[in-house]
C-alpha cells in the first residue's frame, strides 16, 4: 500500500518535471498522510495546458451514503480498478498525477515491536508520480474540493525486500496518455500499471518520527 509519502522539492522543480506553466507555492512536506491535502496534476485535454491543485487523499464516491467514514478509500489496487465501481468511472475518465519525491513503506522485523519504516526514492533524488484518481465533490461535503487516491501495483525487487505492495510509479514518457482522457480502456491503459524499475530507486532505512502523522518535520527523513 502507499499510506506515507514525502514532497519537499520546490515548486519550480515541480513545474518543470511536471510541465505546470506557473511554479506553484509548495510548503515542503516530509509525512503526508491520508486525509490531508495531497498536490495533483491534471490536464485539460491533448495539447491542453496542466494544472496543479489540492484534493483530499482519501476518495469518496459520490453515490457513497456520507462524504467521510468508511467511504474513504486511500488506495486502489491497479490489477482490479474494471471491477469495482468506485474506481471504474475515474479510472476511464479523472486520473490525475500525485506529485512526491519519497514514499515510506514499513517491515516486519522478527522481534521487534515496531516494524521498521524505510523512505524509497529516486536514485537521482528528483521529483516523480503516483499515478492517482480523483473525484467530485461529494454532495454532503460541498466544502470539499474533491478526494483522490493513489494506485498500488505489485512490488518491484526493490519494494519486496520490505513490502508486498508499491505505488504505482508512472514513467514522465507516460504522464500525457495517462492524463488525456481520451486516452481510456483498461487495454489501452494496460501497459501503464507496472511496477516501476528497482535499478532507479534507492531505499534507506529512518527512524520511527514518521510513525507518528503529526510529525512533518526533516527528522522523519533522517537514516536510522
């Protein structure tokens, strides 16, 4: 699952990896947590310019009973997004990309009693996507901008060493056709939901400040 995950780049770096024409005004974040406002890149479109907004990571279906609770849904499993309704409908039609420049995913370790949190990156530190979907509004939560969640995938050699399950990292070749809803269908889509290549990440082991969710401080990124 991805439950964690960091964004401290500035925003020209965001921009430029991204292709957002105005630099937006990022607050470094080093323990996003579900629930919170989580960055997104949408486009308008093939040719159409991209534009970066906050939604609340934690997806609620517009036909769910309440806009909070048990409908709040973090993650998505790429392999089953036709076969659930929650998912289809966003997956042909609002994808979107959440910007990051880390992850944590957390290890058993025998006799240990907490598993043990490693931050995993890009070995060239620069920032990359979860691919994501997004959805409206709720109707009883019109305050709301809208949620949006992050897909999981299988992991790679990397990721299996501490977790049986990533994000769905997406290469920057494959953000238009991901973006573009025109671009739809599970076979159309199909060669997009992999794992992302071991060789390009990195993994470290940190201690335990990032268990907490109110820590969002450099410290949760500092090598245990």
């Amino acid at each position: 699952m991805c439950g964690r995950f960091t964004l401290t780049s500035p925003g020209e770096l965001v921009a430029e990896a991204f292709g957002i024409d105005e630099p937006p005004q990022l607050t470094p974040r080093y323990n996003i947590a579900p629930t919170q406002p989580v960055a997104v890149v949408r486009g308008a479109g093939p040719g159409g310019a991209r534009s970066l907004s906050f939604l609340r990571w934690g997806l609620v279906p517009t036909w769910a009973k309440g806009p909070r609770g048990r409908s709040l849904i973090i993650n998505a499993r790429a392999e089953s997004l036709t076969e659930k309704p929650s998912f289809r409908e966003p997956f042909e039609s609002r994808r979107c990309l959440v910007p990051a420049d880390g992850f944590y995913e957390w290890k058993e370790v025998p006799g240990a009693r907490a598993k043990q949190p490693f931050l995993l990156r890009m070995a060239d530190g620069r920032p990359f996507a979860f691919a994501g979907l997004w959805e409206r509004p709720h109707p009883g939560d019109a305050e709301s901008p809208g949620t949006c969640l992050v897909l999981t995938t299988e992991p790679n050699a990397l990721v299996r060493e501490i977790h049986d399950r990533m994000p769905l990292i997406l290469a920057p070749q494959d953000y238009a056709a991901w973006l573009d809803p025109d671009v739809g269908g599970a076979r159309r889509l199909s060669s997009l939901l992999r794992p992302f290549p071991a060789e390009a990440m990195t993994a470290v082991r940190v201690g335990l400040a990032v268990n907490n969710a109110n820590n969002d401080t450099p410290d949760c990124l500092q090598p245990a």
